[in-house]
C-alpha cells in the first residue's frame, strides 16, 4: 500500500514537474525544493534520537543522501526540462530492471534466465526512445541530451536504493534517511545556486505564479517528505527489486497528465518504442499463476 502510493505520486510528479520548470529553472527549483523539506527535516534530526550520527553509520548515510538528492534528482530535473514527461516515464519503466540487477549484484539477490531476457528486450526499447529525437527530427534535436539525462537519473537512483538498503539492514530508520537526503541536498546545492544565479534566487521566488508555487510545495512535501519516507519504510519488508515493480505505475499517473495537461504527442517510434519496453517488461516480471481452490 506505501508504494502504491509512491507511485501516484511519482506519477503525477513528472507532469508537474514539467510545468513548473516553466516558470523556475531546474537548480533553483531543486534548492528551494530542499530548503522547504530541511525545514521539517532539521529539527526532527536534531530532536529526535538517531543513530545516523554514528561513525559506521553516518558515511553510507550520506553517500545515499548525495546519491538520492543532488546527483538523482539534479539529473531527473535537467533531463525532464529537456525532453517529454512521456519519454521520461516509459525509458524510467526500465528502473525496475536496473535494480534487480544491481540487487543481484550488491545484495545477492536472484534473477532468472526469463528476467534477463525481459530486461534485454526492454533494454533495446529504451534505447529507441533515447534516440526518438534523432530519428524524428535529424542531429539537430536536444532531445536526446534530456533522454541520456534520465538514463543517468535511472543509474544514480539505482545506486540510492542499494545504499539505501544496506543503511535499512544496519537498522538505520528510514525517517533519519528521508531528513538526511533533503538536508544533505540543500546543503550540496546552495553554494551552487548561489554561484550561477546570486540573490536572483529569491526573485525568482517572489516573482512566481502561485501555481509555480504549488509546483514546489507538491515536490517538497508530496513528492519529497511524504513519498520518500513511504519509500524507503517500504524497502524495510521486501527485497529492492519487488520494490522497483511499483515503478512500473508511474507512467498510469504520467501519461493522462502529459497529454492532456501538457500537450504533448503520442509519435509512432514513441509508441513503438514503448511498446518493446512493455513487452521486455512482461517477459521478465510474469510468473505463471498458481491454482488455489476456489479462484
């Protein structure tokens, strides 16, 4: 039930985050973002008891913190003010893939001969939505730059959740984790914030429409405080790539929203390419039923 909500969330976090890059561009919208969430997150680290502080805890805390906010979330942002919510929601259908391997890799987890063959399949999907931009409108295109970005997002998130994971078997509580990301994020990118746009910062601020506003505060604490700390409690019960199936919902939430809210266009490669990667998708996640009396 947590990452059925995560998902709508998530979901819907694409669009809006789409929309909202219209009016604030990404670094300022990030640093804001975090600013808002610090405000909740200090003074429960602060207040409350935690065992983040200590020193075999605190670097792998801080090494998922980086990973989750400023490298994850940097690159999510740029990549989504750069290409369609649409390409961003099916190539990020591959997340869950990524993360079973990564779980088998870091965690020893198990993926089988049929996951693999999934994941291949899906794989050459993804590749044909990176290089849509290409195909429909020659070299020229920045679209691709904002697929590749995602890519990145996919491989920094993937990271995340298996520093995430080891912090949760080292009973690190998943609140600490969720304040320690935004904090960590505020911090790392203030002095960049600072650097690129000075006291245009708070311009931007004052300046915005109200529903540029809203934007930030469902990122901050929907799609921030919320939607993380339902997350990261949720991979204290299952394995990381049972987890990342749940990925798998966002583009239910992504695509209505993007088409309808956003205008954008459901193009033949589009569809094609989203096609394969559903495709690759069943094939490594559908496991015959098991007849039970009664159904």
């Amino acid at each position: 039930m947590y990452l059925l909500l995560v998902a709508a969330i998530w979901g819907i976090a694409g669009p809006v985050i789409k929309y909202t890059l219209g009016g604030i561009d990404p670094l300022p919208f990030l640093t804001i973002r975090f600013f808002i969430s610090s405000l909740v997150a200090i003074p429960m680290l602060v207040f409350r008891k935690t065992n983040i502080f200590k020193k075999d805890h605190f670097k792998k805390v801080l090494i998922f913190g980086f990973l989750a906010s400023t490298v994850a979330l940097g690159l999510l942002f740029a990549g989504i003010e750069r290409t369609t919510v649409l390409n961003a929601s099916f190539i990020s259908l591959t997340s869950p893939l990524i993360v079973s391997v990564a779980g088998v890799i870091y965690l020893k987890e198990h993926v089988t001969k049929k996951e693999k063959i999934g994941m291949s399949v899906a794989l050459i999907g993804s590749l044909i939505l990176i290089i849509q931009p290409i195909l429909t409108n020659g070299l020229s295109s920045g679209q691709m730059l904002g697929n590749i970005l995602i890519l990145g997002y996919l491989l920094a998130n993937t990271a995340s959740v298996i520093y995430a994971k080891r912090n949760l078997r080292e009973h690190v509580n998943p609140i600490d984790l969720t304040n320690i990301m935004f904090v960590v994020g505020f911090i790392s990118l203030l002095p960049l914030t600072i650097y690129f746009y000075g006291h245009d910062t708070l311009t931007y601020v004052t300046n915005l429409n109200s529903s540029y506003i809203l934007g930030i505060l469902y990122m901050a604490f929907i799609s921030g405080s919320l939607a993380y700390y339902l997350w990261i409690k949720a991979q204290k019960t299952i394995e990381v790539g049972e987890a990342a199936l749940f990925g798998y919902l966002n583009p239910i939430f992504a695509t209505p929203l993007a088409v309808f809210w956003l205008g954008e266009s459901l193009t033949p490669i589009f569809i094609l390419g989203a096609a394969i990667i559903i495709t690759g998708v069943a094939i490594a996640e559908y496991k015959p039923g098991i007849k039970k009396a009664g159904y």
